[in-house]
C-alpha cells in the first residue's frame, strides 16, 4: 500500500507512538460549560505533548538499549488529555457522538459485562459496580482527563497546570500516578505491552521523512507487513480518524480503565486450583505454571508458543512477540544482521496444548486462528494501541504481613481506538467475558468478568487440556481477580483542534 503520511505536530503523542516515561499522573475533572472548556483549551494547547516529541524520546530510549545503559532521565513534563460526551457536546463535536455507539452509550455494564450489584453480601459497597467507581460511573462522571508524563516529580511538576484549569471553573476530584515497575511487570509479576500493533505511514519530523513503526526487514508473510518481528503493520485510520473526518481528524477514542489486581488472591487461588489440577490429572503442576498459562506468557514475557515448558528459556527481545498459534514460523535475520529463532506452532491448537484457548494473550490476540469473527484479517483489525501503566505500591511477596500489600494497586488501562464499539467491545465484552468466543474452551480467567443473574461477579470456567495425558479437567477461577474501579470512554482531539476551540483565559 502507498504509505500514508501522518502529521507529527496535530496528533497528540500518547496515540503515537505512546508516552514511556517513568511516571504518569491522570487527573480526572467534572464540568461542561462552555466558556470554562474553552479556557481550559487555551491553558493546554500550548504545552500539549505532538507525536513528533514523543517519537523523538523513542529515538533516545532505543539508543540506550542499543548501548546497554539505562535511558538518560529527562526534566521535562508531557502533557495529554481526552474528554467525555459532556465535553465534546458542549464544544461542538457532535461527530464524536454520530461516530461511535459505545461512546454515545457511555461506559455501562451492557457493553463491559461491569457488575450492577452496589452491595456485596457483608453491607459493603461493590468497588467493582460503576455506581461505586472512584472515576466514572454515575456519581463521578468524568469531562477532563489530563494525561501528565514526567521520569520524576511528576507531582509537583503538574501542579500548577492543574491550579490553572481548576481556576477555569472545571472541578477537579481524581488523581492517581503511575509508575513504571522493575523489568516492565505489572503487579502480577508478567512482562506487560510486548505486543503492540505497528503502524504503516510516515512523518516528517524537522523536515526530515520517517517510518512512524521502525521496519526490521522482515519480508511479507501471506499479505501482511511487520515492523519488529510478530508487529503488523495496520493502517493508521483503525486508530486515528482520517482528514475526510472534520473536527474528528487526528483524534483518536480513548477507553480509560482503572483496574485494581488482588495479587494475593491471584497468587493464592492458583496454587490451589494448581493443586486440585495435579490430583485430577496425575502429574504436578505448580502455582507458576498455572499462572503462566492464565497469562499465556511465562514472567520474563516469554510466551507459552516459544517455550511451553521452560520458564527459563532465554531468547532476544525481539523474538518474544514473534509466534503464531497454529502455524510453525521460520527463523528470521533482521536487517541489523540479528538471528531470530522461529516458533514452532501448536500441533493440537484447537485444544490448546502450548497455551490454553483461555489465556488471556490468546483471547484478545488469536493471531492466525479463524474465530468467530472471521480470520486473521478480522483479528487484526480489533486491535487497539494500549498505553498503560501500573499504579500503587509492587507486592512485596518475601513479607507477606508487610501493610504496604493491604494498599491499593493495579493498572491505569488506556487504549486508543477508531472505534470503541468494534474494537474494545469485541476483545473486553464478546472475546474476554466469553466462555465460546473467539473459540469454545473458557473465559479469560485473568480480566474476563462473568455475572451471576444477580449482578455479582460469577466463577468462570475453562478447560485445562493436558498435553501429556490428553486429559481435559475442568477449572474455575475462584475469585476475581481483577476489579474495574473506574473508567469512561472518551475522545482525544487533535492538537490543532484544541488550539482553533481555544477561547480567552481571563
């Protein structure tokens, strides 16, 4: 295809190629007068962080990489932001509106499979039902999301922008920060963010043309594009609306989550269901292997398709997103003079033998796998550009008692997507939450929700199909283990928007 040329200093950076900083600090605000958001529009579109910077600081950390040292820390404050229907309404975005059901719906259990149950059995309220949310749902509906990037002090550096927008007249009433874990973990001990859809086009950064997606020399395979090896290469408009699109242009729909982990339970639960596995079937399987194959990847982000049975298994970077599920792949050189080994494919893939048809990389990504949306192609085009980053205190696994595991932590879950309708709603609701979808074996032990009649989360069942014995036993997950607290679906404007709506300060 001719590639597209994308412009570096209109799209905000966090789209692409995404912020990676050490720390972020969210920052949700309430209000939708007019004049008010007009303000506000005039106080960030001068410090709004363009992809073009963004891209810059990508040059910088992969420089490092390259040399073996740690990434210079930085001064400087990034600075991004997304609004609600209330706010897009109130400036004159009714496209934003026309162009999504789900972000006219709004954030609601009938498109997240979210529990409407306010009260848990004990009185207390349901964290997990949007009418208890810290950030969205009914009681705290969120109009402004500042999205703020910094390596330290991210705090006090934001400070004062958010002084001003409060000064606009827009209320401000959530803030979390997140930070970047030891070895890019999130709080249950995996490797996060490896795979990442890459995207064709380039742009023009102080006068010079470059690939947005850095292209390694891998050649086509059946049609399809790579950047790093296991990266397609889509086309920019599944994310980012096109210049046929008016005032939608080179924005882009953000779903924001806030999910809290219970790593104890998680940790707890399956060694137990690890245990019950082992006497069902005949031969040991422990609380790593378990949890492994609810993830579908081993902690170090090795996958279960490269290794199924070795944990410590070594192999380079760019080869831990590069395995199909069904197909066997050939090893690669890379245009750097890299080896990269190829991945053998599962020889009983329908049953999932190398990774359950229920881990959660599976579910969202089948890859090669026909599903019941079509093929490759369908799979592809649900795919999202997640931009999280873990929030709260690591678990401290050597002191159990230690107060510092009884605070909150989890994942401050952003995606940015055309279409939250095809795209979130097909991997969150119709693939996660099914126990059929995109093929029969299981939920999605790990973020799958499943409801009871009554509102409540429900157990969730899978699978477990034994390679070496041929044996299927069923599994449940015995509690949730991931708990949505907040969350709204959102519209991230161009920066050359934000700039024409921008109206007097004072």
């Amino acid at each position: 295809m001719i590639e597209p040329v994308l412009d570096a200093y209109d799209i905000q950076g966090n789209i692409v190629p995404g912020f990676r900083r050490k720390q972020q600090l969210l920052v949700g605000f309430r209000g939708t007068d007019r004049m008010s958001l007009r303000k506000v529009a005039a106080i960030i579109a001068r410090r709004l962080t363009p992809l073009a910077a963004v891209l810059d600081h990508r040059d910088e950390r992969k420089a490092a990489f390259l040399a073996g040292r740690d990434p210079a820390t930085r001064d400087d404050l990034w600075l991004n932001y997304a609004i609600g229907i209330g706010a897009t309404d109130a400036l004159g975005i009714g496209a934003a509106r026309d162009a999504d059901l789900a972000f006219e719906a709004g954030m609601v259990p009938s498109l997240t499979g979210d529990s409407t149950r306010k009260t848990l059995d004990d009185g207390s309220a349901n964290p997990a039902a949007p009418a208890n949310w810290l950030v969205g749902g009914p009681a705290h509906v969120l109009d402004l999301l500042l999205i703020f990037a910094a390596d330290a002090d991210i705090e006090a550096k934001a400070q004062a922008t958010i002084d001003e927008i409060s000064a606009s007249g827009l209320v401000p009433f959530y803030r979390d920060v997140g930070t970047l874990l030891k070895g890019d973990k999130e709080h249950f001990g995996y490797q996060d963010g490896i795979s990442q859809p890459g995207l064709f086009g380039t742009v023009k950064v102080d006068g010079a043309s470059r690939f947005i997606t850095t292209r390694y020399g891998i050649p086509d395979d059946q049609g399809t594009a790579f950047g790093k090896p296991g990266q397609p290469l889509q086309d920019p408009t599944q994310f980012i609306f096109g210049d046929d699109d008016g005032d939608l242009r080179n924005g882009s729909f953000l779903v924001f989550r806030r999910l809290r982990q219970d790593v104890r339970r998680f940790y707890a639960d399956a060694d137990i269901m690890a245990g019950e596995l082992s006497v069902a079937i005949g031969r040991t399987i422990s609380g790593l292997e378990l949890r492994s194959r609810i993830v579908g990847r081993w902690p170090s982000g090795q996958p279960l398709m490269r290794a199924p049975a070795d944990p410590n298994r070594l192999d380079p970077d760019l080869a831990l997103n590069y395995f199909a599920f069904s197909r066997t792949l050939p090893d690669l050189t890379l245009a750097t003079g890299e080896k990269i080994p190829g991945a053998a494919g599962d020889p009983q893939f329908q049953q999932g033998r190398s990774c359950p048809v229920w881990a959660h990389i599976r579910k969202v990504n089948p890859r090669d796998l026909p599903t019941d949306k079509g093929g490759p192609d369908e799979t592809r085009s649900f795919q999202m550009l997640r931009r999280g980053i873990p929030f709260g205190k690591a678990y401290d696994h050597e002191t159990p008692t230690n107060p510092i595991n009884a605070t909150d932590r989890g994942l401050l879950f952003l995606a940015y997507q055309r279409s939250i309708n095809d795209q979130f709603v097909t991997l969150n609701k119709n693939w996660m939450n099914s126990d059929v979808a995109p093929t029969a074996g299981g939920y999605d032990l790990l973020v799958g929700q499943h409801l009871a009649a009554s509102g409540d989360h429900a157990s969730k069942s899978a699978d477990f199909f034994d390679g070496p014995s041929g044996r299927v036993v069923a599994t449940s997950a015995l509690s949730q283990w991931v708990i949505p607290t907040g969350g709204a679906f959102l519209f991230a404007p161009s920066i050359g928007w934000t700039e024409r709506v921008a109206g007097p300060i004072a």
